[in-house]
C-alpha cells in the first residue's frame, strides 16, 4: 500500500464533496489524517474504476454488495441504517 500512497501522493488532486450517511461522515472525521488519506485513496480508487471505459456501474455496486454482506450487512441492518 505504500508504493500507492506514493504515487497518489504525487498524482495531481482535487477535492470534491460528496454525500455519505451520518455514520460514515463521523467515521471520517474521527479517523486519523493517515486513515483519511487512505479512505481518500480507496474512494478515488473506486470512483476511478465505477468510472472507466468499458466499466460498469452496475458491476462495481454488486461488487460491494457481495462485500458488504461477507460482512454480515443484510436488508435488515441497512435499512436500520436508512432508518436513522
């Protein structure tokens, strides 16, 4: 990971704003500066790949469905979340 630090490090950047849930915002800004510089590069990683040519969307959001619910998020648990 750190070879990747380094090269976003150099990359040119640029901020955006985005819309997260309650949780996650509070999430970020408890994390320390290295955690935020690494939640930056795996959201600009996945930005980058939901976006490229021939990448779909689609694809990449049941990726983190698969994911999501490796690690025990059901129906259930997000709408609780929702819910909030």
């Amino acid at each position: 990971m750190v070879w990747l630090e380094a090269k976003i490090t150099s990359m040119k950047t640029e901020t955006i704003s985005i819309e997260v849930d309650s949780a996650a915002a509070s999430a970020y800004r408890a994390a320390s500066e290295e955690d935020r510089r690494k939640l930056d590069l795996l959201l600009s990683l996945r930005i980058t790949e939901a976006t490229a040519p021939g990448a779909s969307l689609e694809n990449v959001m049941r990726e983190i469905s698969r994911n999501a619910q490796a690690r025990g998020m059901t129906t259930v648990v997000l709408q609780s979340i929702l819910d909030e």
